[in-house]
C-alpha cells in the first residue's frame, strides 16, 4: 500500500480546465453547425501543429534570452526555440509560405483547434482556449473582407442567434489617418491607443479618454499609465469614436453622399490613408446593402479597432447584443464572440512579394457560453451507451453478454458489457452514472426463456419525480418491460433516444 505521506497531491494547473462529456458534446454540436456555413462559402479545413518555431510567430512576441513572456515556450535539442501557438493565424501564415507553390491562390481555409497565452489567469481568462478560423489568403479587394463579415453574421444566424448580434465594421487606415494628422507616429503611443479605444465597452468613452491622456486610476485605486496624448489628440481620436456609424449603406462618401459629415470640416478630412479607408468601408458598405446585410446585422463602427498590431486595414467584430448579468449582479451586453480583419503583412515576412489576407476568429468556449445562456446550447450530460448487465459470471453466459452487446452496437446503438465485479445494484448505480439511455438484463432464468428485461432509464427517472414513496416506484416498475431475445434491437429503438442514436441525429 502507498505511503500516504507520498502522495502526489492531484490539482489542475492555474488557467486550464477538464471538460466533461456533456460540453464536449454541446460544443461538438455547435462546431458542426459553423463548419457547415464555412464549407458552404467554400471553406476547406487545415491543421497545423500546436508548436511552431518561435521566429515564425511574428515580432508580437517580446525579445528576450527565453521568450516565454506571452507564451509557453521551450528549446529544442538543435538549440531553436519553439513556442506553442498563441493564435491560428501566424501558423497560418508559416503553412501558406511554406506551401506558396502548391496551393491555389485565393486560398480559403478554416481552422479550429487550442490556442496558450502565458498571462495571468482569472474568472473567465484560461491559458488554453480553442479558437475556430477563417481564413482567405491572396486576394486583395473590399469584398473578401466583405464576404468574411457576411458570414460571420451567417454563421451567427445558423446558430440561432439572429436578433441578437451585429457584425460592427471599421477600417485601421482610417484610424491611421486621424492619428497621422494630429501627429501620433510614435508606435508605443499607437499601440497605446489601440488599446485604450479596446476598452470603450468596459470604461466608457470618459475612461477611453483617461487612458488616451494622463492614465487611469480603477475603484481600487490601482492606476493604468495614459498614451500621454494632448487635449488635442484626444479630442480629435475621441470625435472619431463617438461618431459611430459614419457610413450609410449605398451612396457611401463624397458627393450628394448620405454619410455622417462629421470629419468634413475635421484636420484629417484631407489625409490620404484615413480617405483610403473610408473609400474601402463604402465600397463594403455597398456590398452589405446589396445582399441585405446592411440593416441591423452588420453595421459600420468607428469604436472597433482590435488589438493585435498585424491588423491593416479592414477590421470587423461580433458582438452579442443580449443582456446578462456581470460580477455585481448589474446588466451588461455579452460583448464580442469574435472578429478579425486584414493582415497583408503576416505572410508576407516569409516572401519577397505581398501577399493580402483576411479573415476572422470566433472565441468557442465564450460563444458556447453565450448559447448556454440563451437555451441554444444543451450542455447536460451526453447520452450515455445501454448498459448490458453482468449477472452470470460464467464463460457461456459472458459470451452471450458479449453478443449481444456486439449486436447493439452494429445496430448503430452505442453499447458496453459491464466489466466491473459488482452485484446488480451496483451495475444500476453504475448506468446511471453512464448516463445510459437503457439497460439490459438477463439471468439465468430469461436465458433459459429466451428473453430479456429491459429498463428504460429516461422514462424510469421522468416517473420518479412523481412518485415518493421507493416502495410503489419499485412495484411500479415503470419503463421496464420484458422481450424476445431476438427483438433485442427493435424493442430497445422504442426508446425515443435510442431510435435518435440509430438515425445518427
């Protein structure tokens, strides 16, 4: 026996969880839908690795002797540095390089798999999370990411969610421009306001522009340093954030327009990138409208900016516009699910030429949440296997338990043998810890007969919320019944369950 004192002490480290057979189930269900409307956008899948070479992940990842700060990282025995992939987009960008010569261009894929950030964890904040992506690589124009918030918003749809998102749409040019001409070019200070306009949901524009300026000081007093900007500065990024919407579908900008013309009069309505990026959300927003998107599915956003620095152009956001209680018990929106945007610089670190890309990122475990909370996502316990009971423990009897299991389970029904050594109260226990749909019984008696009792465990549990007293239910016996042998199949597909699991639903 063990010496106690040298247990090893079973814990999960910080930032991970165990996921059990129900969410794995809820979130199969849900992954199965989104590929549908990716396959049918002609999306085909591709996996990369867990671990990529530190290098090829990007300069977003900081510069020290052990780049371990952001991400898990380790050295191989060739002395590289490998890392484990903190997004599936720069993998991307490695496989597509990689394989320039052999694949079609435009090339369109999606990708769902883990994903490790090395920060701190907290409430709802994991080290390891799944991610589902995709991705078009080598085409240029407005309407590849046009079509990408298209099928965000579809794949919203397919999902059950209709009513109750928006796809929000904005452009980093036209950001870029704003910040060119009140003369941000520094790109700490770029990277600052990037993350500071992140923040509008949580702080509020009052707070965005605390952070854009001087800093920020929380209820607990802790205090955030500011981008450092002038009043100027400020003032100008935060005209920008609250003009919201600036782009109607249709006519888009310029003249006899029917844009907002906030930014008419405005130092940057000259600026050459921030016209650029506006010329390309018209073009989208045209596109929108076209295919009837532009009403309150997909929106045009000047808050959405998106916080990785890859990001070139076009970027877009989906956000859960439903209600739910936060921390303090007080309403708050969802919040964004996932998003995305251009990147035309990611694969071209690899080659020579420019190679444009786009696409987006759907957060899985926060959507599964969200569809938890709206009743669109059973996230119970998965149907379990029908239990064949283990009563007559010698060779022939076994073998005819074995039988019948393997008969089961050609029939399409998920079916195991008790392996354990326990009585027949146990071996109950046991199935209903399965979760099993039905179990199976035969001694020595209805073997002999050629028959089989067989309990319905849903109907079983459903009636025993009815009846109190453990004597009657026993007497009751409800949902057991007693077959043939050979209609074993047939007489367990009455079972609504198990008639589903043998239809494949």
């Amino acid at each position: 026996m063990t010496d106690r004192n040298s247990l090893i002490d079973a814990r999960l480290p910080r930032g991970f969880e165990d996921r059990v057979p129900g969410d794995i189930a809820a979130v199969d269900r849900m992954i199965a839908t989104i590929k549908q409307v990716y396959e049918r956008y002609g999306f085909d899948p591709v996996e990369t690795p867990l671990f990529e070479y530190t290098d090829t992940l990007g300069k977003f990842l900081p510069d020290t002797d052990r780049p371990n700060a952001g991400v898990f990282s380790l050295q191989d025995d060739d002395e590289q540095w490998m890392s484990l992939r903190y997004d599936l987009t720069a993998p991307l960008a490695r496989y597509f390089a990689q394989n320039f010569d052999k694949l079609p261009k435009p090339f369109r894929s999606y990708r769902a798999g883990y994903v490790f950030r090395n920060e701190k964890p907290g409430p709802g904040r994991f080290r390891q999370f799944m991610q589902f992506d995709a991705d078009t690589v080598g085409a240029a124009g407005p309407e590849a990411d046009a079509e990408m918030c298209m099928m965000m918003a579809d794949t919203m749809d397919a999902l059950g969610l209709a009513g109750k998102y928006v796809v929000k749409v904005n452009n980093r040019k036209v950001l870029d421009g704003v910040l060119q001409s009140v003369g941000v070019v520094d790109e700490a200070q770029k990277l600052a306001v990037l993350r500071a306009i992140d923040k509008l949901d949580k702080f509020g524009i009052e707070g965005v522009e605390l952070l854009l300026g001087v800093g920020r000081k929380d209820e607990s007093g802790d205090f955030t340093k500011g981008a450092g900007l002038s009043e100027r500065q400020v003032g100008a990024i935060a005209d920008l954030i609250n003009a919201k919407e600036f782009i109607r579908p249709t006519l888009g900008y310029g003249e006899n327009s029917d844009t907002t013309d906030w930014w008419r009069e405005s130092e940057f309505a000259l600026n050459s990138t921030f016209l650029e990026g506006l010329g390309e959300l018209s073009a989208m927003a045209r596109m929108f409208d076209a295919s009837g998107y532009m009403t309150d599915r997909i929106i045009v956003d000047a808050s959405v900016v998106r916080g990785l620095e890859y990001y070139t152009g076009p970027v877009f956001e989906i956000e859960l516009t439903f209600q739910v209680p936060n921390e303090k018990g007080q309403p708050v929106v969802f919040g964004s699910v996932g998003g995305g945007g251009r990147y035309d610089g990611l694969v071209s670190r690899f080659r020579s030429e420019p190679v444009p890309a786009t696409g987006f990122s759907i957060g899985v475990s926060r959507l599964a949440n969200a569809l938890k909370m709206t009743g669109l996502l059973d996230a119970g316990q998965s149907s379990g296997p029908v239990v064949i009971l283990v009563l007559d423990r010698d060779a022939e009897a076994i073998a005819d338990y074995q039988k019948m299991t393997s008969e089961l389970r050609n029939a399409g029904i998920r079916a195991e043998m008790y392996l354990g050594s326990s009585g027949m109260n146990a071996q109950m226990k046991y199935a209903d810890r399965r979760n099993a749909a039905a179990a199976v019984i035969v001694g020595s008696n209805e073997r002999a007969e050629g028959k089989v009792t067989i309990k319905d465990l849903v109907a079983g549990a459903e009636a025993a919320k009815a009846i109190k007293d453990n004597a009657e239910y026993k007497a009751a016996k409800v949902g057991q019944w007693t077959a043939d042998r050979a209609d074993l199949v047939a007489e367990l597909s009455k079972i609504p369950s198990i008639a589903r699991m043998r239809a494949g639903a």
